[in-house]
C-alpha cells in the first residue's frame, strides 16, 4: 500500500451556520471539510449538492468565494438569504416583527396540513396524521400570503422565507421530514410559531446560487475546489428508493417556497412531483448498467471529470457499502487522493487514514462517513 503525505493539522475557527433539521446533514463533519480546503490554494468553491447550505455558509464566512447549487428550490431559498444578502440583520427585523403580528387565518396549509390537539393524538377525522397543530398552520397560511403579497426583492423574500421554514421546523411533528408524521403531537408542536431574523452576514465575495441539474451547471463555472456530495441513498435493496429521495423527504419546505397548492397524494399528502416515477436521480440509482457497473457510482465519476476544479472534497457514506470497492477504483483512476478522514458517527470519532486503502477497511464498520482530498 501506498504511504500518504499527512498534513500538518490547521487550526480554524468553525464559523456558526444555521439550518434545518436534516437527514444527511454535514454539520458534524464541517470542522473537517473546512481543515482539507485549508491544505490546498484554494479561493473559489463548488458546493454541488449544497442542501441546507451549511457548507457555502461556512465557506463564505471563511472568505471563500462560493457556487453554491442543489436541485431544491429551498435550499436555492436558503443560499439567496445566507449568500447573496448585503444588509445587517437589523435591516429584517421590521419585516420579521410585521409578520409575526398578522392575524393567523385558514388557508390551503391548515386545510391540508393542520390538525387539532385532540388529547395529544395527531390522527385527524379524516384519519391522517399531521406534521403541524392547526394553530401554527393558520400562522403559516396568514405569513405566506403576505410575503406573497408584498412583492419583496429576491434576497428579502429569501430571508423571510428562510425565516418562516425555520420557525416552522421548531414546531413540527415529524422525525425530522415530512415522509411520515407522528402519531402523537410532539411537545415542541404546540408552542407557537415565532419568526426570528435569520443569522445573515454580508460576504466579503460575490458568491453565486443556482438550483440546477449539476451536469448542466459545471460548463458553465470554473472554481478552484468542488466539495461533492451528491445523494448516495440506501444500500437497501428492499427499501424503495422514492423512501430515500430527498424531495420526498422535505416536500413542504417546495410548497411553502413555490407557494403554488400543486396536488397531492398519500397518506403524507406529498406533492404530485414527488412521486416515485418523477423523483428519482441517478446518484441513488442502485441498479447496474449493461456491463455490471453501477450507475450511481458511473455518475460520480463522471461528475469528478468533468467538474471544472483542480482539487475535489467528496463525501462517502458507509450506507452505500456496496458501491466501495468500486469508488476506491474511480479516485485513483481520476486524480491523488491527498487525504482520507474518517467519522465514526455511533462513536463520534474522528480520525485520518494513514493509507489509501485503509478506508476500504473501515467501511465494513457501521456508521461510517468518508471524506476524500482528491487533487486531479
């Protein structure tokens, strides 16, 4: 086995970032996505697959200039608030206060979505389970009418958005997404929605939102550093993988930023675009090609060719374990894998491999999560 170069270790100051509660989410891992970009010459990054934001957050703060793009409309919602803004905080807090203060009313969200405490049990007459009380839902149809209607500015709307979805995930009845809701009501589902002003910052560098298909964006950028990562899913052969697609799991968060009544269907009444045929994506494509190959990780490798950086960040999620052996062959093929590290999540330890196949080991473990350095 190859022996690799060990960095010396940086010290950072991790910088705050704000969120939602989310399956897959990098928080604990930031400290350490942020030490591999210090080891390189890096001013530009790709956040592709940017989620919650955390990440572009984090970068932007640190003086980074960041790309930051996801599929979701929401988190294209939470770039434009957290990296596009250029006022203080204090500028919002009249529109925050103004819409904390409008009269709650029914709507479209309390119609589908609210339900009354009924001594704790969250199964509704019509016999569904719903992810908020009735009380917090005519807040929510009353706010977003009005955001609507104030015909705020791209970052402003962004910002009282983000606000909103933020307040909302401090009340709701779920595990965490909106794939299924909890039988009985949550102790947090019945305090009342409060809006706060967003943890905003004004960037020291022009950074870009886009909420595109990632194969159709990299022609257009160029960047120093991509950090990938893309939406692995189960290997679960049994689990469907509409179960694991992203815009299943956070279906309301679309609504409520589109504000457009799409139709719905299931028990969690998700939107019509979320369906199994419509939702997918061909890095949770655990099916083979003709060859044998899987298409998940074909894309990976394709997206690693073709993204225009010197240097990529790549995470790996022991959950994909069947696809390892082939990742381990396609960063060798495509560049120096400069550092590995290593987050044993039931453990919480972090640790660094000391050589190139060390994690391939590791990943028989539970839980793990991977971070690769690769310079192409």
């Amino acid at each position: 086995m190859q022996t690799l170069p060990l960095f010396k270790d940086y010290d950072i100051e991790i910088p705050k970032t704000e969120g939602i509660k989310y399956t897959g989410s990098k928080l604990k891992l930031l400290p350490h996505i942020l030490k591999l970009a210090k080891k390189v010459e890096a001013h530009t990054i790709l956040d592709a697959f940017s989620g919650t934001t955390r990440v572009s957050q984090a970068f932007a703060k640190l003086g980074y200039q960041v790309i930051s793009n996801d599929l979701a409309i929401w988190s294209k919602v939470f770039g434009q608030c957290y990296l596009l803004n250029q006022k203080q905080p204090s500028e919002y807090q009249e529109l925050i206060d103004h819409l904390n203060n409008l009269p709650p009313k029914d709507g479209w969200f309390t119609e589908n979505y609210g339900g009354n405490p009924n001594h704790g049990c969250a199964i509704q007459a019509d016999g569904l389970k719903k992810p908020w009380q009735v009380h917090n839902t005519r807040k929510l149809d009353a706010i977003r009418e009005e955001i609507e209607t104030l015909q705020l500015s791209t970052v402003d709307k962004a910002v009282a958005l983000t606000s909103l979805i933020l307040a909302l995930d401090q009340v709701d009845n779920t595990l965490g997404h909106f794939v299924s809701y909890l039988k009985n009501w949550s102790p947090r589902s019945y305090k009342t929605l409060q809006l706060e002003v967003p943890n905003v910052f004004i960037s020291s560098k022009p950074n870009q939102v886009f909420c595109q298909d990632i194969f159709e964006l990299i022609p257009e950028i160029s960047v120093d550093l991509a950090y990938l990562d893309p939406p692995y899913g189960s290997n679960n052969e049994k689990m469907p993988p509409s179960r694991v697609r992203y815009a299943s799991y956070y279906h309301l968060w679309k609504t409520i930023c589109l504000y457009d009544q799409p139709h719905l269907f299931g028990k969690a009444k998700r939107r019509q675009d979320t369906s199994d045929k419509l939702a997918g994506s061909v890095f949770e494509e655990f099916r083979c090609n003709e060859n044998g190959r899987f298409l998940a990780v074909e894309a990976i490798e394709k997206l690693i060719q073709k993204v225009p950086a010197h240097w990529v960040i790549l995470s790996y999620s022991s959950g994909g374990r069947a696809t390892a052996e082939e990742l381990n062959a396609v960063l060798k093929r495509n560049g120096k894998v400069l550092d590995v590290i290593n987050l044993d999540y039931k453990k919480n330890v972090m640790a660094s491999m000391k050589w190139t196949n060390q994690w391939l080991q590791e990943v028989e473990k539970p839980n793990q999560e991977f971070v690769f350095l690769l310079e192409k």
